[in-house]
C-alpha cells in the first residue's frame, strides 16, 4: 500500500486540472517519490518520468549538474538541487512541475555531511515559482528519512502549484 497515497493522489488531480505534466529527480530516495505518485491509477496522464539519479555521474549526465558545483557544494546541497531542477525543466516540453531530492539517508555520513540532511526543490517549468528547502531528519533509520523526505516533498510540490 502506498504511504503518501492521499497527498499524491492531490498532487496528481491539481497538476492535471492546471494541464501539467510531473518530472522527478531523486538521489537518496532512489524512487520512492516516483513510486508513490504512479502507483495512482491515472497518473500517466501527469507523471513524464523520473530519473535515479545516485551517483555523480548520473546527475551530470541527465541533468547537466556542473563538475564545478558538484566539487565546490557536493551532491547534497541546494546548489545541486537547483541545477537538478534546471536540468529537469530543461527537458520540459510543456508546463511541468519538477521536484528534486538529494540527500544523505545513512547509515553512514557523506561528504561531511550529517545523516539526515536533505535537500528538497521544487519547480514549475514556465514560470519562476522555485523552492529549495533544506532539511535535517537526524540520524534516525534510514528508510525514514527517505519517507520523511518524500512527505516533504509531496507538500511541498502542493504548496508550490497552488500558487501557479
């Protein structure tokens, strides 16, 4: 059973209703915002695509993260984020909401950055409403924070579009 289905489900039927389309893309959730939102019956009339984006590499290749962000902030920080969310519009074809987490779920910290600190943006393709949020879970179980980090992210997406 999906755990967000109720915000997901809103998500889906304002994105529709406002004629958008969804892209995401996720590091530390590896999916789990991705599955959420398509496992409502319907969500293909709204959800594009979603990229895993772990590794480096990955981010730049698909989303034109910059080496020099990258060494200069890290992959968790709100510099990435934003250059995840300019990748994604980039792809954009008509007006998108676009979301992006990077983070650190544990067990082990990374870039010296604290287990549970996320970043989490939010962006609609056509038009200049973006939000960055950065978030510390703590050091709690690792799946939690990927749940925490999905919540967050799907109320944030809703209070982002409510607005456009």
């Amino acid at each position: 059973m999906l755990k967000y289905k109720k915000l997901s489900r809103k998500l889906l039927e304002i994105c529709a209703k406002k004629n958008m389309k969804l892209l995401t893309a996720e590091s530390c959730t590896g999916g789990l915002l991705s599955a959420n939102i398509i496992g409502i019956a319907g969500s293909s009339d709204v959800f594009s695509y979603g990229f895993i984006c772990y590794s480096d590499e990955s981010k730049k290749r698909f989303l034109n993260v910059t080496n020099e962000t990258l060494d200069s902030y890290g992959a968790v920080s709100s510099e990435t984020v934003k250059q995840m969310l300019e990748g994604l519009c980039y792809q954009a074809k008509s007006k998108t909401l676009t979301i992006a987490i990077s983070g650190v779920a544990g067990p082990k910290r990374s870039e010296f950055k604290p287990v549970g600190l996320v970043y989490i943006g939010v962006r609609v393709s056509s038009d200049d409403s973006e939000v960055i949020a950065e978030l510390n879970f703590g050091d709690i179980e690792r799946n939690r924070i990927q749940q925490k980090s999905v919540h967050e992210a799907l109320k944030m997406s809703l209070d982002v579009i409510k607005d456009v």
